[in-house]
C-alpha cells in the first residue's frame, strides 16, 4: 500500500471556518434595535463633521445607515487609507466631548438661507426634493449640522468610539448618475459594543475568504475579461461543467414536473418590447437599438415576452390548461460600470425563468406547486433557511380589485399551506400583480435574493392573449413568472462563497484525481482514469512532482477525493483513497471506487 496522503494543508483553515460557523453570534440589525439605528446614524453626522473639519473645503451631500454601518458621500479630493485614520482620530474627539444632538424645525425659506450662507450646493439640491414645508435640521453642538429627519442618539457620547470603525473608500456619482460629479464615498461600521464589532470584523474575514471572485480565479473557475467587455462573464472548463450539472438538473427536475422547455432568439424587433412595455418602463436597462435590414432590433432584457408569442402560436381551449413553459435564457441589461461587481452584478446573465399560464381557480395550485419545486431544486444545492415576503396591491395598479383579491389569497393560502412563516409587504407588489419572494439563507447567515413567483394581469392584456371557454367564448389566462435560481451567474456566486468553492461531491468539476508515487505508475493510473470517466466520474491524472507536492496541489484545488498510487497498487490492482470530508478511506479495487463515488453522487452525500 502506498503511503498515506499528509493531512490536507487547508485543515486548519476549514477547521477554523467551520468553528467560526458554529459559534458565530446572531448579531443585531437596524431592524431589530433601534438603539444600533440611532447610532449608526449619528456616526455618519460625527464622520462627515470629522471630514469638513479636516478637509474644510469638502461638501456634503447624504449620510444614511446601511445593513453594517453608515456612509457619507463627500465631493472633495480623493482620499487614503492615512486620510482615513485621521478622520477617525477626529471622530474620537467628537464622540469623547459628548456634544448633544439638537432637533430644530425651520421654514423652508430659513434652510435655503442657512444653506446659501455656508454653500452647500448638494444641500440646496435635497432641499429642493423635499416635499414638506416643515424642514428638520439635527445640529452636533453648535459646530455642525444637516438636514435630516433622525433619528439619532441624545449626545456623541452615546457612541462607544471603540465600536466604530471606517473600513474603505469608494468613488459613487451623485444621484447614481454617471453624467454628475464623481464623490468620495467612505463606509463605516458601528455597533453598540467593541465585542459585536469583534464578531463582525471576524465575520468580515471568513466572507473575504469565501469571495467568489478570488475563488473563481484560484479555482479557475470563470473570468470577466475587459477586453471583451465589463460585466460579461466566461465561464472556463471547471466553471461551466458545473454549470452543466446545474442546468442538467434544472432541466430534468422541470419535465418531470410538467414543464415544457423552450429555447428562443436573443433579439427582437424593437416593436416587440413596445408592446410589452419595456421601452416605456425599462429603457434605461436596455442596450442600444441595431438597425438590420432597415428594421430596428433589441437585445433582449427579459425572456416573458417570447413565452408569450409561444403561447400565441395557436389557440387553445380551457382544456390545456395549466400550460407550463421554461427555459435557460439569457438576457441583456445595462447597468453602470462601478455598479458591477463578480457574478453578482453583470450586464449578461442566464435567467431560470418559467411562465405558467392557467385559469383563475388553478393559480392556488399553481403557485403551491412552485413552491414545491422551488423546495426541492434549492435543497438538493444544501439551502434549507429562507425568508419569505409576500407583496401585495400597490396604489396604481391594472387588473379589477377581485382577480386581485383571488390572486393575494391564492398565494397566502398557498405559503400557508407549505407551513412557511412569511412576511407582508402591504402595497409593495408591482402594478401588474402580487408576488413572493424568497431569500436563501447561506452557510455564514448572509440572505440572497433568488427566487420570485409574479402574478401578471398586465401582459396578457397588452399581448391580447386569450383562451376558448367551456361556452366558446374568448377569455383571458393568468399568467405566472417565476424563476428559482433567479439567474445561473448570481446563483453559482452565491454557490462558491456558500461552500467556499469546496463544492459537494456530486457538483465538483473534477471529484477525483489520481496521484501516483512515481512515474512508474502512471500508465496503471491513466487506464484508471479512463475506467472512471467510463464510469462517469470526473477524474483525472496529475504527476511530475513528489508525492507531498500533489496532495498540496489537491488540496489547493479543493479535489473530494484523491486516489494515491504506488507499487503495491499497482500489483493488487487498487487505490488508496482520501476524502476532503472523511478522512483515510484506506485501499480498494477501482470497481468499489468506482461503486461508491457514483453512490455518494446518486444520493447526493459527501460519500
């Protein structure tokens, strides 16, 4: 028997990641202590009163709370991580005076005085925006102050200083709009106690070593390449095998739940998206028309509209119904270069979208069998925790005030009845009809937005789309959009950071790798490697370097199982294999190998 592979060199690192997960803290929100608000709120005042003392020739323009902390958005000189550490030092000083926050009401004209009188042209501009006559000012002593509605703390030092911290810089235009000024904008974090802040710094370093875009480079899994274009992902060998068991899965779960697939153009007539409303509602996120043949074309931004001439192609009797369509498309949305970010926030993505189109008493049934669809895809990937929202009729809306009412309890009782806990977002459905939304949860706690389920009484009017009832008569469908995944991208990033591109067996781009001691085994490990890929495993060959250096190698790539090879193999015709998550599994015929790689694949297990 060969000797045994070295413990792998990543132990320690996952040892302490998977500690890091069992005690991690559950720790406050802005949702959950106001008290966190009203401090992470005042930190953004004592920051950007730090800034204009250091820097007196900046200028404001907003400062809110976000999940982890504050920003402020400042149009001044660029910054550095020294700037940074000087404005801390000046945020020290501020919160140990513990100057009071004072609330002052004044008359519209009164702030617009106050503002031209320091020049705060930023200051004027969100004056403008303010609808109400009443103006709220909040001043730190008698030094500083913005407009702001609160709410914050009684006094500065109400902030423990030791729980604050200015974490980076970043360029962001004002009001998102590329064609205004570039701004510094620096981000903060504040909590109510050194020890939260402590737990979050942690939490910090284990989602960096989690990132999906230093695991999709060192795992070689997929790139953005600039010469070809910001925000379009390539997906290399490793990355799009995985890609094709996902798909692979999607597809088959998807018929076999009545699904049929389709595959459609990624251009259209630009008449097409008129219809559908996008070049009213959704211009900004579409890209350029392109004149072919003296007619205008547009790549598309959504794949419904397609689904629906589909559906149009012929007619159909109440008898066909639920019709149930879906496909892997993808699409194309403009969005700014600095908002892009990994496989997060690109400018093409491949969508898992499905329509269903049914009558008024199926859409209960209908959306229950989403969610039961979208139960089992997102469990066998390991997401068990989500968080639901249900959204219901918003002010302006189209369909009659009843199909909507038949909608909204269609869906609640079909959460209801899957026994799932959801929150309501009363009025915050789109115009076109209800929806639920679910967020996965992932290993470090983080939720991500994948799957919606929409109801839609817009499109089937603008379409025309219509039925053939029991009495002949022409009727309106309801149309469904859901997607689970939300967009192949997005979800694989969510995937890598989840498992820390430790994939599971079943969806590792390579599960084996044969590792001989000498070169003298390499023939007996290359007809091993064929046997597996007979088999249907992914497995392949590394040599040319000592035996400690593979395993490194392995380890680094974060392989399942690596199967050494020496002499002793070689005579009794075996392997000796280590599993990432078991340990030594000792030696074996390549036949159990073999039988118990594709066991653990079938049942989806570790091995």
């Amino acid at each position: 028997m060969a000797a045994a592979p070295q413990a792998p060199v990543d132990t320690e690192e996952r040892k302490e990641s998977e500690k890091f997960i069992e005690e991690m803290i559950v720790l406050p929100t802005n949702e959950s202590s106001e008290k966190l608000l009203c401090i992470r709120h005042t930190c953004a005042h004592v920051m950007a009163m730090a800034v204009q003392k250091l820097f007196p020739n900046s200028k404001v323009t907003i400062g809110p709370w976000i999940d982890n902390g504050f920003y402020y958005d400042f149009d001044m000189e660029p910054l550095t991580d020294r700037d940074l550490k000087r404005i801390k030092k000046e945020m020290d000083r501020i919160i140990k005076r513990n100057l009071p926050l004072l609330k002052e009401e004044v008359s519209r004209e009164e702030a617009q005085n106050r503002i031209s009188a320091i020049n705060e042209p930023y200051k004027l501009e969100i004056l403008e925006s303010i609808k109400q006559d009443s103006i709220t000012i909040y001043h730190i002593g008698d030094e500083w102050w913005d407009l702001c509605a609160g709410p914050h703390v009684d006094s500065t030092g109400y902030i423990n200083a030791k729980a604050v911290e200015l974490e980076s810089v970043a360029g962001a235009y004002w009001r998102g709009d590329e064609r205004r000024q570039m701004l510094q904008r620096i981000y903060g974090t504040a909590w109510e106690t050194e020890e939260q802040l402590k737990a979050y710094l942690k939490f910090k370093e284990e989602a960096k070593r989690r990132d999906h875009r230093r695991l999709g480079q060192d795992l070689d899994l997929f790139s953005i390449q600039e010469d070809a274009g910001g925000g379009l992902v390539f997906w290399h060998p490793k990355g799009a095998i995985v890609r094709h068991i996902i798909e692979d899965s999607w597809k088959k779960i998807h018929l076999h739940h009545g699904y049929e697939l389709l595959y459609t153009p990624h251009v259209a007539k630009a008449d097409l998206w008129r219809v559908s409303g996008h070049l009213d509602f959704y211009k900004e996120n579409m890209y350029d028309q392109m004149n072919i043949e003296d007619e205008l074309y547009q790549l598309r931004p959504m794949n419904c509209p397609y689904h629906i001439l589909v559906y149009k192609h012929k007619l159909h009797s109440y008898r066909d119904f639920p019709i149930r369509v879906a496909e892997l498309g993808t699409v194309y949305r403009y969005e700014l270069s600095g908002s892009l970010h990994g496989l997060f926030r690109v400018r093409g993505f491949t969508q898992d979208d499905a329509h269903i189109f049914c009558l008024d008493d199926q859409i209960k049934d209908e959306i229950r069998g989403v969610l039961d669809l979208t139960q089992e895809i997102l469990l066998q990937f390991g997401f068990r925790k989500y968080e639901i929202n249900l959204s219901t009729r918003p002010e302006k809306f189209v369909g009659s005030d009843d199909i909507w009412e038949k909608a909204t309890i269609a869906l609640r009782e079909a959460l209801s009845d899957k026994g799932w806990d959801y929150q309501v977002d009363e009025g915050g459905g789109a115009f076109y009809g209800p929806k639920i939304d679910l967020k996965i949860e992932d290993a470090l706690g983080r939720k991500w937005q994948c799957s919606t389920v929409q109801v839609d009484f817009n499109l089937p009017q603008r379409f025309d789309i219509t039925y053939v009832d029991s009495n002949a008569e022409k009727r309106r469908p309801i149309l469904i959009h859901r997607a689970i995944l939300g967009s192949l991208e997005r979800f694989f990033g969510v995937l890598i950071e989840h498992y820390a591109g430790d994939f599971p067996l079943w969806i590792s781009p390579i599960q084996a790798r044969l590792l001989p001691v000498t070169d003298s085994e390499v023939n007996y490990c290359k007809k091993v490697v064929s046997d597996l890929k007979s088999a249907g495993i992914r497995a392949e060959l590394s040599h040319g370097e000592r035996l400690p250096k593979l395993i490194r190698n392995a380890e680094k790539q974060k392989i399942p199982l690596m199967a050494v090879v020496g002499p002793k193999e070689v005579e009794s015709q075996t392997v000796t294999v280590r599993s990432r998550y078991s340990g030594e599994l000792g030696t074996m015929t390549v036949d159990e190998f073999i039988a118990r790689v594709r066991s653990a694949v079938e049942r989806k297990t570790c091995w």
